[in-house]
C-alpha cells in the first residue's frame, strides 16, 4: 500500500512545511501578481486531493477505503487545511488564519477530485 500513497504522502509533507514556515523565508509577492498566494493554495490542494484520490483508490487493502477515496481525500485534505491555518494563526509568528486561503484550499480540494474523475473516467468505481 505504501508504494501507492507514497507520492500523496510526499506532497503532503511539502504541503505542510510550506504552509509553517514563516512568511519572511517566502515572498510571492515578488510575482507582482495580486492574490498570488491564492493561487498557490489552490494547486497546492487541487493536487493534494488528487494524490490522495490516486493512491487510495489504488490499494489493496481495505475495499472500503478505496470505495470511500475520493470523500476521504476531500474531507482530509479539508481537515489538513483548516489544521494548517490555525497552525499559522498560532504556531507561527509571521503567519496568520485567512479565511480566502480556505477558500482556495476547499476549490483546490474540489477541482482535485474532479481533476481524479476527467482523468480515470469510469475505470476506478
């Protein structure tokens, strides 16, 4: 199974890490593009859930996780995003809990199983 979830296991460690350090090591606004920042958690969680849609559906080992992947990769990556907020808001000192950025992780969220649905079609039910 972990030869599955791997690479989602991979991309979520990337995911926090990039959410907990502290804004000063990262400046987007030198894209000079407004709401940047935005954008990026939008990828960011489009292919979070993606990921995560992939290798569950994948495994082996348990017939109701792969049948319930795509509603655990959603409310997971969900969770993951809400967690890593208040994080920000409290763990982090240059951070701070924005709730457009929970917007866009919950668009990237959606857009990543949909994402899972155009590229698979009807081979994974």
């Amino acid at each position: 199974m972990l030869r599955f979830i791997f690479p989602s296991l991979i991309w979520t460690a990337l995911v926090v890490v990039l959410s907990l350090v502290p804004s000063s090591n990262v400046s987007l606004n030198d894209f000079q593009i407004k709401n940047v920042d935005k954008v990026a958690h939008f990828l960011m969680y489009t292919f979070l859930c993606l990921f995560w849609a992939i290798g569950l559906k994948r495994q082996f080992i348990s017939v109701g996780i792969r049948r319930f992947a795509l509603q655990i990769s959603f409310f997971g990556g969900l969770l993951i995003g809400v967690l890593l907020e208040f994080l920000q808001d409290y763990a982090v000192e240059t951070r701070s809990f924005e709730i457009f950025d929970l917007i866009a992780n919950g668009i990237g969220c959606i857009f990543g199983i949909g994402l899972f649905k155009i590229i698979y079609k009807g081979s994974y039910r």
